[in-house]
DNA sequence: CTACATTATGACACCGGTGTCAGGGTTGAA
DNA sequence: TTCAACCCTGACACCGGTGTCATAATGTAG
C-alpha cells in the first residue's frame, strides 16, 4: 500500500461506490446495515482516516477553535503567566469534551496581531486570552465583528457587544478582597497594578477594592498606588518604590497574583515582616499561590468554569444562538499573607 | 459580498485568471511584476485570505503539528503538571518560530490514546508529551512507525529508534543531585518515585543517583523508598509512609518537583526540619520551586531548548533529514532545600 | 524573414471528500 | 398486471485552491 487509503480504495475492496463508503461512515439512514459492516471492516484493515482537508473544505468548516494568547510584551520570554497556561489547559479540556480541536497560537500584544485562523478556514472560531492593552484593539474588535467573525473575549469588554465577553466579577473581586481587610482592620493599604483604563481587568478589581473602602468611609490614597504589569518582577519593583518613598501601609492588595509574590520579595527584603507588619492580598489564585512563604490569600477565579464558559459561548455564536454576558463569581482564599 | 473571498473573486476584479492569482499570491516568479501588484491590491481589498483546507488538500500537508498532552491519570482534573505546561509554551513559541500552527490536545494516558491527526492529514507531525507509562506504548509506537507518522517523543525512549526521542540526561541529573548531597555529607538519603521501567525517565533519574553514590562506595537501601507518581499529593503521601514505618533519613531525592513539594509537607507536619534535619533536592524546577519554603534546591531541565529541539527535530523527520539522539544536558539548581 | 528561446498567461485536471439527483430492484396494493 | 412506494446505490458536480501543459506575445540570433 502506498500512501494513506482513500474512500476511494475502500470502495474498491468492500465493492461498492466511494459515495456509499461516504455515507457508510458517517452513519447515514440510507446506507444498507450489512453494506455499512463491510465498509467498516476494509476501512478498519485499511487504517483509513478520513481527510479532514477535504472534508472541511466541502462542508466548510473545521470543528476547530483557535485560542490567541496575548503575552505582556514586557514579560520574560521563557515564562507565560501561570494563571493563563490554567486557562489553556481548561480551555482545551473543554474543546476535547465538545469534539473540537484546538490551535493554540501567541501574540505579542504590541505586535499587530492577526486572527485569520477563521478568514482561512482553519477555525471555526476564536477565543482571545490575554492582560492586552485593551484600548488598543477595539478597532480591531470591530473590524472582527464587521466580517462576521465569530469569537469570544476573556476578560475585557467590546464595546456593544457584552456577549463576546467571559469574564470574572473583577468588581466583586476587589470589593471582597477589601472586605477581608477591612475585617481585620488594616485600613491603610497600597494598591500595586495598574488601575487604568488600559487593563480593564485591573482597573475593575480596584474600583470594586476603592468602593467597598468607600463604604466604610474610608478614601484610598493615591500616593499608595504603584503601576505594575503582570509579572514578579513588575511587582517587585512597583513595591520597592513605595517603600523607597517611605510611603507607609499596613496592607496591600496586589491586582495579581504575580504581582503579589514579587510585592512581598520586595517587602521581605526591605525587613518588612508579612503578614504581620502588611497583609498581603492577590487575584487569581495561581498554583503558586498556595506554597509562597507566607502562603498568598488571594481572590480566586475559577479557570476551569472560564475555560468551558468560553468554549461553550463561543459555539453558541457559531451556531447562531443568543449570548449573555457572562460574570462568574470569584472567592476569597484566606491565607498566611493575611491573617 | 456575500461569504469569503475566494481567488475567482480577485481573478475577476483583477482582470486575471485565477490561476494567475493564486501563482502571484505565492511570488510565483512567472508572474509579471506589475501583475502580482494588482492582484495583492485586490486581494487587500476583499480582505481575502487563502482557504487552508483547499490549500493543505492539494499540497498534502498542512503546516500544522499536533501535541498530545498525556497526563497522569491519577492527577487532579483541574491541574495539569507545571512542567508539561511550560513545555507546551516553548512548543508553541518554536512552532510559531518556524511557521507551523499547533493543534494542543489532551489524552488521558489510561485509555486507548489515538493519534490520528496525521492520518487525517490535520498534521503533519506529532509529538508526544508526558509521564505515561510508556512500556504500554511501545506497541502504539510500532504502528505509528509502521504507518510512516512522523513524531517525536520526549523523554521516553521508542525501541530502535533513539531519533525519535528528545529528552532530559536524566541519568546525569541524577547523579548531579547526588553529587550535591553528598558534598553536604548527606549519605543516608531516601528516595520518593517510581523507579520501575514503567516511568523511564524517574528510572534513569534514580539510576544515576544510585551510581553516583555506589561509586562513593555508599548503598542506596531499598527500604528507603517509595513509590510515588508525580503529584504533590502523591509524594506526600509516600513521605508519610516513610516517616509512620519509623524510617530515618538526613536526605531526600524526589523524582520531580511536585513529589519534593509534597515530601516537604509531609516532612514539615511530621515536625522534620528542611533542610537543618533533612536536605530535599527536587528535578524540573519549575516555577513554584522557587518560592516553596524553602525554596527547593533542584535539578532544572531547560524547557525552552527541549521545546525548540521538540519541533526542529520533528521537522527535519517530516522533510526527511537524519536526526540524532537528543540528550539534553540538565542543571543543578542550588537553593534552600538542601544548604 | 525564419528559427528558436523567453516570458506571461489561461485552460484544465486534480486533491479527497460531501450532497444531490437519478435509477434499479423489490415489495405490496389496486 | 400495473403502478406506486420504498430502499439502496452509483454517477456526478462541487468545495477552492495547486501544478502542469499549451499557447500567445515578445525578443534575439542567424
């Protein structure tokens, strides 16, 4: 046998036409029972597969989804935030139990990045993951939409379209995180993240973290914020500025978890005892999370609900049905950091 | 316009026969200059993108490899081993490297796992990822050769084939952290994995290990180890057992990470110090190993070069080119666990 | 001016399936 | 006996590209 066996062959050795090995395979009504058993048995001996090339390009589509992650253009090459390499193996578990195939695929946020897995057939849809600098893309977003492209949005809103967004309540988040504070009274905190509308996602789990002081009638001082991407190092540095500055806190809440370990590397070292001189509060609850010294308290998400939220979603808009906006609640992980 | 653009559209806006087209499109140099312009202006315009599917089906390939992620049956569904993750992002990024997408799927290494992705020409190559009992493969490996499917393994070895293997020196490794326990004088060591044939890569790991000391004239007891796969849980558990059966050690080698992370608890809850009662090195070194307490001392693979080797081997295979056996030098990772 | 190489293009078969349509064979009722 | 209904199957166009071959147009040498 040379070369891989085509329906083709099949019908030539089960003595029928390719159009009956066709339907044969794919349990048509039409095709007589004895008929179908034949043709499996040549294609079984044959190790037959149909061509998943031809077939998609008949019946025009793929049953395959593309994920684009977004990497933080400023993040170490070698490592990918921990928090969404929980998504992606949630994400493809969730492929794999609807039948779908998964391209996986990065993108520098900076860069300009294409999704022409679905323009070239090779996805159905596409699922978009990343800390992006949102702003930035929702040009892109609308000229996605305007050639009908189907996917969904981990995280940030597109504008008039809160159904092509799977995110967590990074609001009730931060208001949840701050609550846990306030319950053990350390009301002078620092916020380490960026809190701009650049990173939706950050900026929501502040204000839901400034309301909830707010409501206890506390105002968060500016001074005791800091900028940071999503990284250790990011956070390291944003804290050791603080501390630089002689700003004084006796909490902080760190818009991730990243962020967090770095902000205590940066407290440790400056002889800052955590939790007992600093509560130290994350988001995300990355594996790392629970063997830091102290263990992080952090605001958890629940990836593997995201990933089949996102999957889920995105089928629903393949196949044409209605969407909602999608909120999932997060959870408090109370920790060593913080008690 | 109704649907994608196809090449018949811009042959027709352009003036051109479609095969003129697609030859411009793809720097045919038989195109005229002038022509190829025109047809790439066109081609922007109807936001065209070639269809993959009618492409890879003509061309029979697709420039596409395919990572199957088989996991420990046993695992948590919810996490998938930190070490495979960052494999699959360094996969990722070579594949990017080198134009090829990646399809990412999960096998559960209990049932009968398939590979079909090539013979449904989806593929082009396949490479296979994890800890599984690979004894039980060598079967599946045979057919796949048999069927001419390129792919790749790490780690585990395929019988008379070394070309298709990209792995860690596991067996040096082992004697790295055995050469480091034994500078500290720590020669009463246990051992937690599995150091059957059935996990070939612990089985080198403590092959070496075992050597290193033999030919420091010390003898590994047998009664000091325990079988473990590799989770954390799993390695705490075994610890346990060491510790109930009244068993003394001043050392400690795990197989991976996550079992030197479950030892350390199981360790620390006994009320055995790490390291002043006992040094504990790990193999992986992935992310959480430095910020365990203490952070763990640990043999690191390089995963981005794994990675790279992962693909640029699979794709001189699948281009036909001689590849070698690709042992990959490991390196010791000092830390707390063991000064 | 003829002979032949060179360049640019179009026509067409082909990749391996899927879906439609037509038709052969059997059965059963009129 | 005839006709319809039903079941099953084969022939064939089609999906959207790629690669080969033929050919027209232009150039170049003898």
């Amino acid at each position: 046998m040379k070369g891989k066996a085509t329906s083709f062959d099949i019908a030539h050795y089960a003595g029928v036409s390719q159009s009956t090995v066709s339907r044969a395979l794919r349990n048509s009504p039409l095709v007589n029972e004895e008929t179908r058993k034949r043709v499996f048995e040549v294609a079984k001996q044959l190790n037959y597969k149909v061509d998943k090339n031809a077939s998609n390009l008949r019946t025009q589509q793929s049953s395959t989804l593309a994920l684009l992650l977004f990497e933080d253009p400023t993040a170490d090459e070698s490592q990918i935030n921990p928090f969404f390499l929980a998504m992606l193996g949630s994400i493809t578990r969730a492929c794999a139990a609807q039948g779908y195939d998964l391209l996986v695929s990065f993108q520098s946020t900076s860069a300009d990045w294409q999704a022409d897995y679905e323009d070239s057939h090779r996805a159905d849809g596409i699922i978009l993951l990343g800390y992006g600098d949102y702003v930035d893309y929702q040009a892109k977003f609308s000229s996605l939409i305007e050639q009908n492209t189907k996917f969904v949005c981990w995280g940030a809103s597109v504008d008039n379209r809160p159904d092509l967004t799977v995110s967590c309540d990074n609001y009730g988040g931060g208001k949840l995180a701050a609550a846990h504070l306030l319950r053990a009274n350390r009301k002078d905190c620092a916020f380490i993240g960026d809190a701009s509308e650049h990173s939706p996602e950050f900026f929501a789990r502040y204000q839901g973290f400034k309301d909830e002081f707010n409501q206890h009638g506390i105002t968060l001082s500016e001074r005791k914020m800091a900028n940071a991407i999503s990284t250790e190092e990011s956070g390291y540095h944003a804290t050791r500025s603080l501390i630089a500055n002689n700003i004084h806190f006796n909490s902080l809440f760190a818009a991730s978890d990243l962020i967090a370990i770095g902000a205590i590397r940066a407290l440790k070292e400056a002889g800052i005892k955590v939790p007992d001189d600093v509560h130290v509060v994350g988001f995300d609850n990355i594996a790392v999370a629970s063997f830091t010294n102290p263990p992080l308290t952090t605001v958890q998400q629940d990836t593997t609900l995201a990933g089949q939220m996102l999957v889920d979603n995105l089928l629903k808009l393949i196949r044409g049905e209605v969407v909602e906006n999608t909120l999932l609640p997060p959870s408090l992980i109370i920790r060593g950091s913080s008690i």
